[in-house]
C-alpha cells in the first residue's frame, strides 16, 4: 500500500480549536480511502500564516527531513491554499519537492500540481485569489490597527527582520553577497553555512532572503 504524509495548516491561534484541522484531515483520509493510500503521518502547522516562508513553518520543515528519511514520496494536503497564500512561496515549495522526486496532491484540487501547462496555468491563478485574499484580510487588519492608533495612541504590530539585536548584521551580510551577484538561493546556503539564523526556525532558504532583501529595498 502507498504511504503518504498528510499536511495541515490553520492561521490562526483562534483557530485551532475550530474546524479547520478536523475538516482538512477528513478530506485527506477520505481521499486516502478511496485511492488505497495509508496516512503514514500527520503534520500539524498551528497559527502559522500561509504567507510564511519556509523557516517560519516548523511542522512544514519537519516533514521535509520525514521525506527525505524515510521512504514516503507523497504529500496529500487539503487545497493548496493550506501549502501556501503566496503565489511565489506555493510555486516554490511545489518545485521544491518536484525537484526531489516527491509528489504533492491536494485531494480536492484534482491533478492541479501536475506540468501540464493549462494545470499550471490554473494552479497560479487560483494561487493569486488566494494572495489576493490574504492581502485583502491584512489590509482590513491594517485598518482596523490603525483607528485603534487613532484612538489610544499606539497599536504594535510584529517588527520587521532587521529590527532585533544582531539582525541588522545579517541583512549586511545578504546585501554584500547579493552585490556580488549571488541567487537568494546561494545567499541563503552561504547564511546556513556561516550559523548565520533567521528570527525562527534552524535555515534560510531562498523565499525567506528574498524577502527580507526586497524589504529593505523599499525603505
């Protein structure tokens, strides 16, 4: 019987006592059923934001190590949405795992991670409602911020990288390689290489130095 990992994801802390896990897991294991897969895990992301890059994702990186250890090639998620709300981060995690030979379904998005063109075509305009929508949701959340601003003086949001002791530090070290003419994805292997950390999780890759630079070229 073909083995597969299953991956969740809710937003929210709010929402980990709602129905999104029950919901997404139903959905993967009837699937499963159906297609005669067993569930050979079950990774939980909770109150991470689908916009997050790779080392912000624990459960998405401790599956990452589980694919690349133990045999299982297959990641079943509910939609693609639970992988990613950022077209350029789904896009990545997608080719990621193409490229190491695993395979990844969302059960009720038939065939939509395939290469055949038009699938692809679709994949990324269903990928840009969802950004869509999350950019939608944070600027009703910005909002909002902001007239408690208005009202009470203050109303703190999470501070950008650069903004913590040692940060600013690493950011040098991202531009002076990306002056040499160094890919994100080789900055990001350099910064691994060097012990050089990101605020969260164990590695950079090359959503997250992407990121980070294009943050700091708009200041």
């Amino acid at each position: 019987m073909k083995s597969a990992f299953a991956y969740l994801r809710v937003s929210g802390k709010g929402q980990l006592e709602g129905d999104g896990f029950p919901r997404q897991i139903a959905a993967i294991r009837n699937h499963a059923a159906a297609q005669g897969i067993r569930i050979a895990r079950i990774f939980r992301e909770e109150g991470v934001s689908g916009t997050k890059d790779l080392d912000l994702r624990p459960a998405l990186q401790e599956l990452l190590v589980a694919l690349h250890s133990n045999g299982t090639k297959l990641v079943l998620v509910e939609r693609l949405d639970r992988l990613a709300r950022d077209l350029m981060i789904q896009e990545s995690i997608i080719a990621d795992l193409k490229r190491s030979g695993f395979e990844l379904v969302s059960v009720s998005e038939p065939d939509l991670c395939n290469d055949d063109p038009s699938r692809v075509l679709m994949r990324q305009i269903l990928g840009a409602f969802s950004q869509y929508e999350r950019a939608m949701i944070v600027q009703k959340l910005r909002g909002a911020r902001q007239r408690v601003r208005v009202k009470v003086g203050r109303c703190e949001g999470r501070k950008p990288f650069g903004a913590r002791a040692g940060e600013q530090q690493v950011i040098g070290r991202m531009k002076e390689l990306r002056q040499q003419g160094l890919a994100v994805d080789t900055i990001a292997e350099a910064l691994n290489v060097a012990g050089l950390k990101p605020r969260a999780g164990v590695r950079w890759y090359a959503t997250s130095v992407y990121r980070v630079l294009k943050a700091v070229d708009s200041l």
